[in-house]
C-alpha cells in the first residue's frame, strides 16, 4: 500500500472514533488465553501521531499483514496525536487489561516521555516485540541550491541559524536527534541549530515542499513515493550500509561518524496476562514470516530486526538509558 492510498485510508475513517475517546477505558476483557489457538480476534493499534508518519505506515502494513497471514481477524489503526505519542502513550496504559490494545512505538516515543514529562513511561506497558529499523536521511527538496552533503555541512558551518532543519519528530525522538548529532560531528553547536519538529512524517513533507524548511532528517520510508519521483533529494542515510535504490553515500563514508537508526515496535496494555502476551507474541512472529510483511519491509526501506521477550525489555532500557544522556547533554532534560 503506498503513501497516497494510506492518506486516503485514513481520510476515510481510519482515524481515532469520537466514541474511543471515552470509551478506550471501558474495552479491558476478560483473559482466557490458555491453551486457545487460532488466529486473534480484531485488534486495536495506537499510533501516536498523525496519518503518513513513520508509525502510522508500520502499524497499517503490520495491520495488514496480521490480517493476511491470519494470525487476527483484523486490525483497526487509532491516531492519537499529540505530545510527540505520549498522549497515546497514556492511553494505552490507562486501558489496563485490555487485551485487543496495542501501540506502535519506538525512538520517538523514548525521547519524548523525557521532553514532555509524561506520567505514563514504557515501563508501565507490556513489551511485545522490535520490528524493524529504519534508516533515516537528510533530505532537501529537487530544486535545493544544497546539492551535496558537503554543500550543507559548509552552509551550516557558517551560519547555523540561517538553515532551518525540520523533522517529523517532537525534541527527543529520532528526526530531532539526528541533526543534534550531525551537528556535533561536524563541529557544530547543536544548541545554535534551528529545529523545527513537525507531527509525524506527512506534516514534515508539506514542510519541506512548501519550502518552509531548508532540510528534513526522517526516515526513508516516509518519503518513498517523493524519492521515486524526484521531488526530493537525499543528501545522506544513517544506515551501515547504502540503502538499495537510493543514490546517496552514508554519513559514515563522508566522515560523519554516528549511530543514528530508527527502530519500531509494539507494545500492549498493562495488566494483562503472560497467556495473552504470548500469543500477541506469536502473532507478530507470523506476521514477521508472512510475504505479506517482507514486502513491506523491502518496499519501505527497512531492516527487519526482530527481538522478543526479556531481550526487548533490555533494549527498552537500554534506549532509555542512551536517550536520557542524549537529552541531559543538549540540555533538555535533567
């Protein structure tokens, strides 16, 4: 399913009911998960942000995907917008007990439980599973005077306030700190760099088109269609490697040396039994195996990087340890 067909989803329905919004609450069933098999019923996926970004993509591909190897009955995506996915965050933890709630998270949502000071945190959920990684890029429009990496580097050495980045992230996720630490590898002050954080990738496109932005860190699979186009430029991607149909060197083969992959997950409610856990588990891991699911990871640039139980959990805090630092050093947090 490509971009504009997704848009089109949402626009038509796909996005959070009137009703759930007072109704979220009062979906917690009762568990017995024992010993049953067979595909899970219909489920519900948060995602924290708007139609068209990173998450919104992954959630509605796996959504599809569950669906198509049978390992559910369906999947309904609800956008809950705001606050960098905290606000979705917390909705998903005041729905205790539920077992159809899930929320597609990732980088984003670490960092931004650290800049908004959310009472609600990762830990109070129930991990599932990592999906995949994600390379992001810097990008700029076609019609850029900033031809090149090095065409950008120079321009923001000399004046780093006139180039304006934006990024389809809140301060603390992954779209924010990739230029933080392009930045500071490049000799850069990054508390003189001008950020501009947009709600997911859709918005950071009408931005960089709209020439309301110079340049744009986000993930490559939120500008597919633009890139087979042309509309855009990519200047470099984040990844180890070259990025498979993608003209454009690695921060690491222009000197710039830095960790600065986006990765995606689930997690559940709270409160809900190791039975129900373990099958939303296996559900995931068929969805993992499914054609379905590889395609869109081939189609949207992403690496599959799939981990469960006690391993995500450290990931998890481990990520939290690292952004915590991250932020502590740009100030941004104590």
């Amino acid at each position: 399913m490509d971009r504009r067909t997704l848009l089109r989803a949402a626009a038509a329905g796909l996005l959070v009911p009137a009703s759930y919004a007072t109704a979220s609450g009062c979906g917690v069933t009762r568990d017995s998960d024992s010993g049953a098999s067979g595909p899970l019923g219909r489920l519900r996926m948060i995602v924290g942000n708007s139609p068209g970004s990173g998450f919104d993509i992954t959630a509605r591909t796996a959504g599809k995907a569950l669906t198509s190897a049978e390992a559910a009955r369906g999947m309904e995506v609800v956008n809950i917008s705001g606050a960098g996915g905290t606000i979705g965050l917390s909705r998903l933890v005041n729905s205790r007990g539920s077992n159809e709630t899930l929320m597609m998270m990732g980088l984003g949502v670490v960092g931004a439980v650290f800049t908004n000071k959310s009472r609600a945190g990762l830990e109070d959920t129930t991990p599932l599973a990592r999906l995949i990684e994600d390379p992001s890029a810097v990008v700029v429009p076609k019609d850029s005077e900033l031809r090149s990496l090095d065409d950008f580097l120079e321009a923001w050495r000399s004046d780093p306030d006139r180039l304006s980045v934006g990024g389809g992230s809140s301060p603390g996720g992954p779209d924010h700190l990739l230029p933080m630490q392009v930045a500071e590898a490049a000799g850069i002050d990054p508390t003189k760099t001008r950020y501009i954080g947009y709600d997911g990738g859709g918005e950071l496109l009408t931005a960089l088109l709209g020439s309301k932005i110079d340049v744009a860190a986000t993930g490559i699979g939120e500008m597919v269609d633009q890139i087979a186009t042309g509309d855009v430029r990519i200047l470099a991607t984040t990844g180890r490697t070259t990025v498979e149909g993608v003209d454009a060197p690695t921060l690491a083969e222009k000197g710039i040396e830095i960790s600065a992959v986006n990765w995606r997950g689930v997690v559940a409610a709270p409160g809900i039994s190791r039975a129900r856990r373990d099958r939303l588990v296996d559900a995931l891991r068929t969805m993992r195996d499914s054609d379905e699911w590889k395609e869109g990871v081939r189609r949207n640039g992403w690496t599959d990087a799939f981990q469960e139980g006690e391993k995500f959990e450290d990931f998890l805090a481990d990520q939290n340890t690292r952004v915590a630092k991250t932020l502590r050093r740009l100030g941004l947090t104590r």
